[in-house]
C-alpha cells in the first residue's frame, strides 16, 4: 500500500477538495498541518519550500511500495493522481462519462476564489483587508531575509516574494477580476442545477453524472465556499439544494471537514485583528500629524537659532572691527 502524505491546513479550501477525494476513495493518509499564521509562517520554511517551491497548500507525497515517490503540489494534479495513477481506492469517474466529468472539474478549477474573498472583505470588514495587505507586505520583507540566509533557495524565495507582489495587486488591490469569476460562478451553478435535473429519477441524490463523482467533490466544496461568502442563492435551483442537503449527510463531509461557515478559531483571530488593525488605523494618522507638527517646529527652531547666530557672529564681527580701528 502506498503512503500518502497530504500537506495540510484546516481552512484551506483546495486542501479540504482533496481531503474529500481521499474520504471518498477510502484511501489511509497521512497529514502534516502546515501553519499560515502570521506568528508562525511554517509555509515558508526551508523543509517546506523544498517540498513545494510556490510554497503553497496542499501539497502531497506518495511514496509506493517500490519506493518510488512522487510529488504533487497542485490540488487539481492531485486529483488526477488519486483517481488515475495511484491505482488504489474507490474510482470516482464513470468511464463512460470520463470527458464530461473532468470538462467539470476543469470548470471549477478555472473559477478564482481569491478575488471573490477579497471582495467580500472589502465590502464587508475593509479593516480585515487592509489586515491581509499588511500581512502580505511583511511576508515580502521576510521572504527578501530568508533569500539571503538560505543561499541554496534565494531564487525560489524571490519568486515567491514575486508572486506574493502580483496577488497583492491582483486581489487586495484591485476589485478588476471579481464580475468576470462571480459570473463563472453563477455559469457553473446553473450548470450543474441543469446536469442534475438531467439525472434519471431512479438516482434518488441526483448527483452530476450518475453516482458521486470527483466533479461532485468539487461542486461540494465550491457550494461550501460560496455560501461561507453569501454570495449564492438555492433560489431558482431545487436540483441543487436537493444536492448540498444530500452531499451534507455523505460520511466524507465530516470526515474531510467540509464547512460553509468560518471557523470559530479564524473568526475570533479576524475579529481580534480587525479591532487591532482599527486602533492603528485611528491613532497612526493622529501619530503621523503629530510627528509632521514636530518637525516643522524642529524646523522653525533652527531656522530661528540660525538667524540668531548669523546676527550674533555679525554683532561679534562689527566689535571686533571697531575694537582694532577698521571701523567707526
């Protein structure tokens, strides 16, 4: 039997999609939780960045029987892997519906969360945002320190520092890219309402493409994080609110840790640092005007002793000359 190691962390939702697929395959693995905490940066460490050089989760092992190890570090390879090349575990693809089935999965994997959870945040709680930008711009000073003290991963820490720069830009800083995903959110939505009220009335759950698949994994997990968002609506759709109920009740959904609503762990964290991040907002401008005050009388106070010693070197000069004759 093969060993498996997922690299891991709870709230990562492409890492909870694989911890799905592994429940319903029935395959044993392993996990190694890899902390993102600001205090605890796990991800960027060296036996990480070694693993996975985007230094991103989740990532996975599997070592076979042979010895033979393999590495993955993108959850839609990952997918792929478990259901083709591991050759253990229940499939999850219909044969027969195999072209249609990863059509889906590759819909899904082309929608982008990040501008959407951005957004939500922006809209909602923009001291958590800037919470995030602040965050993120402390990661790109770390990850320029660990460059140097691990010449062996310098570049692989400038791109990452690089790619940390362009999703800061693209998602924090720009709301650009959140009408095109909420509409490929909405398209696959209706997508699937469609698929499903296409199902025979034999299949009482009504899944995708007849039994639970790899593309009802990830239609699971992409109701989960949409509703985690508020951003999605069962009106209109009875197919696919039958779906998340039915979906909701599958032994894999505990198992893997599906959820559509914040950890109370992350919630209590934002709402910490959103207070911190609104104390700071509020004194630091008062701070910084209080510091541009102080220099400008800083200022004034030398241009005023200034002139005082230009007239008192003129008045000791004017003595001076009188003292030895060169002036009346």
């Amino acid at each position: 039997m093969a060993d498996i190691l997922l690299y891991n962390q709870g709230s990562s939702p492409f890492a909870t999609l694989c911890r799905l697929v592994l429940a319903e395959k029935n395959l044993t693995f392993r996990k190694r939780d890899v902390s993102y905490y600001d205090w605890n940066q796990e991800h960027l460490e060296p036996f990480f960045a070694h693993v996975n050089p985007k230094m991103q989760i989740p990532a996975m092992t599997v070592t076979k029987e042979s010895g033979d190890k393999t590495t993955l570090t993108d959850s839609r390879d990952i997918l792929e892997y478990l259901e083709n090349d591991l050759g253990s575990g229940r499939s999850l693809v219909d044969p027969k519906k195999k072209r249609e089935t990863w059509a889906f999965v590759d819909s899904f994997y082309a929608l982008k969360f990040m501008p959407l959870f951005m957004h939500n945040f922006r809209e909602n709680q923009p001291a958590v945002l800037m919470m995030v930008k602040d965050g993120q711009e402390k990661t790109w000073a770390k990850l320029e320190l660990l460059s140097k003290q691990y010449p062996e991963l310098e570049q692989t820490y400038l791109d990452k520092r690089e790619a940390m720069k362009k999703y800061t830009a693209d998602f924090i800083d720009s709301a650009d890219q959140v009408p095109e995903n909420r509409k490929r959110a909405e398209d696959l939505l209706d997508e699937a309402e469609a698929l499903l009220a296409g199902q025979p009335e034999g299949n009482q759950n009504r899944w995708l493409f007849g039994e639970y698949s790899v593309a009802d994994c990830c239609m699971t997990q992409l109701v989960a994080m949409l509703r985690l968002l508020d951003i999605m609506s069962f009106d209109g759709r009875p197919n696919l609110k039958q779906f998340w109920e039915a979906a909701q009740k599958r032994p894999s959904y505990e198992a893997a840790g599906v959820t559509d609503e914040l950890p109370m762990k992350m919630r209590v964290m934002m709402f910490i640092g959103s207070m911190v991040w609104k104390a700071k907002a509020a004194v630091v401008p008062k701070w910084k005007e209080a510091m541009a005050e102080a220099d400008r009388q800083v200022k004034e106070a030398k241009k005023a002793v200034s002139e005082q010693m230009k007239d008192a070197k003129k008045a000791v000069s004017e003595n001076l000359d009188r003292a030895i004759g060169a002036k009346k």
